[in-house]
C-alpha cells in the first residue's frame, strides 16, 4: 500500500509508475483505491463510473478498469454535500455528517469484497491511500489509509513531497501520529519530487533512517511536464496563468467552482501551437481563439458564477469576434442552451431552475439517472469542423470517440437553426445524432468527453481556428494513444532508476525477477 504525509504528494503517479513496472517484469498487477474524492472521472467498458486516477493506473498495467478498483467514488457537488457512487453507480447525495456517520460504518465489506476479487485475479495488487494516515479526525472510521492496510495485511511505504518543504518534519510526524500497530506497518519511505544535489540531502536521510528505524527506499527526481492524467483539480494552479510564447493558437477554458474531467483537454495542450489556458475572470480571459466551458458538477451552480463573476459578458463580447468559437463540453453544453430544469433536486437541495447563455436553441432536465457510457462514431458530413475558412474540407469521415457522464437530458427546440454534429453509436447499439452547432461553426456543443483525444478530429478542428486567423493548416502532430503509453513507460524508467526495486519487492515479499522482459524507447528522454 503506498500512503502520503498529505495530499498531492505524489501517489497517484507513482502508483501508475509501479503499475508500469511490475507489468514490464512480467506480473499482472491491478491498481485499487477504496474510496477516491474526485469530479475527474473515467467510465469503464460496461459503462461504470470510477476515479480517473485508477483509470489510468488500469491502462498502465495493460488491463481493463472495473469498479473493483475504486468501489467508492465521491463527488463535490457544493460544499459539505457530494455525490456517492458506489461500483460505478449513484447512490445516494449526502452531506459530509451523513456520510461519516451513516455510509462508512457499512462501508467495510464493498470494500474488502472489491479488493479480495481483485487479490483473486492478479498477482499483485497496488492500493493506493487518500490524503494522509494522519488525519486525527477521521481515523475511527478510515476505510482508505491504515484500517485498510489492516484489514488487508498490507505492509505501507509513505510518500512524501520534499519540493513543499518540511520533508523530514512531515515524515517524522505521521509517525508519531500513527498508533504503534500502524507504525509497524510502514516499511519504506519515499521521498518524492527532489531537485538539486543528491549528496547534499544524504545526511538528512542518514538522520531519518537513524531515527525511525525505516529504510528510505529511494529520492525521486523532480519530473518536469507529467502527462499523465491527473484527478484532483488542484494540479490547475500551475496552470491557470500560465501562456507558453510563440503559440499560434490560444484556447481559454473557464475553471469555474465545480469544475469536472478537466484532463479532456490535456489531448490540446500538447499540440505544439496550442496554448491551454484556465481562467477565472474576465481580466484573464484575454483574447483567446476559443473558449471552451467544460464539463461540471453544478451546472447551474457554476453557470450562476460565469454569471455573478462578469465571465458571461465577457464570453458573449469575445465569441463574437469573427475568428473565434465558443465551445461547451458535457455542463457547458448545457449552458450553451436556453433553459435549465433541476425538478428533482439532482444539483442542489431544492428544485430550481435558470435561464441559460442563449446561445444554441437548446433545453436541458436534469433526472435522477445518470447516463454514463462509452461511444464511438464520426463527423457529421454537414458538421461546421468541416468548414475551414468558410470552404468545405476533409471529405473522408472523421472517426471520434469519448465517454458520457452526465445527469441532464437535452433536447434541440429548433433544429433547423442548428446542425448535428456527430454521428455515435453505445456498445451494440444503434447510431443517433449527438451535440448541436451553428451553421458556421462559431458555437458547438457536446456531451462527449474525452473528444480531442480522437486525433484526426483535434487536429481538423485546431486547423479550422487556424484558418481562420489566416494560417496554413498542419499535418497531424502525434497520436494521443502513443503518447499515452510513452509517458507510462517515461515515468516508469525514471521511477526505476531512482527506486530500490530490490527492496521494493522484498517489502512485497515476491521474488524480483532475474531479467526484465522488456525494453526501454530510446525517444523517451528526448
């Protein structure tokens, strides 16, 4: 089990990184987190619900992800109150009371159950913890830190983040916080995100060994640029200013509160004359070339912010312009609409309902089922991506791909002012019509997630925008699939190099592999 002295420290990617490793080794490993806090979320391929992060780990290990690897899910829906999913479903919204008092004395078996089909299944199991063990306050009722490793008899390394300081404080801390049954459960330390000269930090680490008693298992380098998905919304912060130079295009995406699956546009920040900016104002707004309003937990919540905060106004001044779109994703979607309904209370406690951005002919209810559901389809023909500049380009069909998650039913009161943008199909289903658009392309919406991932269908809309700023279209730059696995194997060697795998492995108690079957993308690095 890897635990951390808090959160963000570095355990999600560390478990994806030893994901990776135990799959080059040989090994089926499988990642499991009992209960994750997340809005970012990942559907499986029947159609469940789970925290992103134990996606991506499953996808590391070379497997399909199943609710087994995050029975319980949480998520925020506004303060004290979230939505609780439990194997991929919604069950009930709580407040923070109900759900520690009510929820977690019954929570032991989902999880057990969860994890003991996924010990009968592979040969290692990685479970990852939440926040710190620490944590005074909720110890009593932990399911996801030391009772875990309790109940499953799971030695713990501690992950800690030395690039936030107090590294050795943080360490020695959660030890002394930790009963004497959970202190002998800690078998490692790993010190997390190090810059700087190794030799400098030796007598520190000399110290800690000396004074817990417990190995360090190795100082992981500090690694720039993770492409790696990430779930919790905080990762933002570095992001929300940020403009890298010489970009030809600039996106903005409004980070409102509730913000969700942020990472549906990590696909766009890596085209190399895009730039991906977060923004929270009108004075940051700037002058992008699309603004794009994601995906939420509070549709109307966060729609009353836009609102409230002056970003409305501003959105409606700049997609005016003629060279720039404004595009909704899942929550923005249903922004871009007339009319929102919530007769049943799904987003707030009360019903309530709001007048929308007016932009597409389009009214949304919000019901007590949640749609969530893999698709695969192309293009519509007449679909405005085609129009680059005006002219109709790219003949051939575009394929696309996503995943729904959402709550709210759309309907299109005029579609004969807009135009369907895709054609999509569910697993074994037939195809329908999904997402609207004006006619020239200035504003579009859609449910689907994890759109710009579909590689040809990015770069053709990126083309249409840079065409429209009178640009030469480009080629398609990379595959996001392959960059995906890349990144896998990057973060996996660099892990290695400054892991003690032998250790590791003995803390595990399996034998480590005499040879590695595997070899190392010479591109990696570069």
């Amino acid at each position: 089990m890897l635990q951390g002295t808090a959160s963000d420290v570095g355990k999600s990617v560390i478990t994806t990184a030893l994901c990776r490793i135990f799959k080059q080794d040989g090994f089926r490993p499988a990642p499991f987190k009992s209960q994750n806090m997340a809005l970012n979320s990942y559907v499986t391929e029947d159609g469940k619900e789970i925290g992103r992060a134990q996606g991506a780990q499953a996808e590391a290990c070379g497997i399909e992800a199943t609710t087994d690897m995050n029975p319980i899910l949480i998520k925020p829906v506004r303060d004290m109150h979230s939505q609780i999913v439990v194997h991929g479903v919604p069950f009930a919204q709580m407040s923070a009371s109900d759900y520690r008092q009510h929820f977690l004395p019954e929570a032991k078996q989902t999880v057990m159950d969860a994890l003991n089909r996924l010990r009968d299944t592979y040969d290692i199991v990685l479970m990852e913890g939440a926040g710190s063990p620490a944590e005074i306050n909720l110890k009593d009722r932990d399911i996801v830190n030391m009772n875990l490793a309790g109940w499953a008899d799971a030695p713990v390394i501690l992950i800690s983040d030395i690039d936030r300081g107090g590294v050795f404080a943080s360490i020695v801390g959660t030890l002394e916080l930790l009963e004497s049954h959970e202190k002998s459960r800690v078998k490692g330390f790993i010190i997390n995100k190090f810059r700087g000269d190794l030799s400098l930090l030796q007598p520190g680490l000399d110290w800690l060994e000396e004074r817990t008693g417990i190995p360090v298992l190795g100082v992981l380098p500090y690694i720039r640029d993770i492409q790696i998905e990430a779930e919790d919304s905080v990762v933002l912060d570095s992001l929300r200013h940020g403009k890298k130079e010489h970009m030809e295009l600039d996106i903005a995406v409004i980070r409102y509160p509730r913000i969700s699956n942020f990472t549906d546009f990590d696909a766009l920040s890596r085209e190399p004359d895009v730039n991906v900016r977060y923004v929270t104002s009108p004075e940051e707004l700037g002058s992008p070339d699309a603004i794009i309003l994601p995906g939420t937990k509070d549709t109307i919540g966060d729609l009353i912010y836009v609102r409230e905060s002056g970003l409305e106004q501003a959105i409606h001044s700049h997609s005016e312009l003629e060279h720039v779109q404004l595009v909704g994703i899942c929550g923005g979607y249903q922004m871009l609409g007339q009319h929102l309904f919530d007769p049943y209370a799904v987003e707030a406690n009360q019903a309530q309902e709001a007048v929308g951005l007016g932009r597409l002919p389009l009214s949304t209810t919000f019901l007590q089922h949640k749609q969530t559901v893999r698709v695969i389809g192309n293009v519509q023909p007449e679909h405005p991506i085609r129009l680059h500049g005006g002219k109709q380009v790219e003949p051939s069909a575009i394929p696309v791909k996503g995943y729904e998650i959402h709550m709210g039913v759309t309907e299109c009161r005029e579609p004969e002012q807009v135009t369907a943008l895709f054609e999509i199909a569910h697993a074994g289903g037939q195809a329908f019509l999904e997402g609207w658009g004006t006619s020239d392309g200035k504003v579009w919406g859609t449910y689907l997630h994890g759109l710009f991932e579909s590689d040809q269908f990015r770069r053709s809309w990126l083309n249409g925008l840079r065409t429209a700023k009178g640009l030469a279209p480009l080629e398609e730059t990379y595959s996001a699939q392959e960059r995906k696995e890349m990144e896998f194997d990057r973060v996996a060697a660099s892990l290695r190099s400054s892991l003690d795998m032998k250790q590791v492995y003995e803390i595990m108690g399996v034998i480590q592999p005499l040879e590695v079957p595997y070899t190392i993308n010479n591109n990696l690095f570069k």
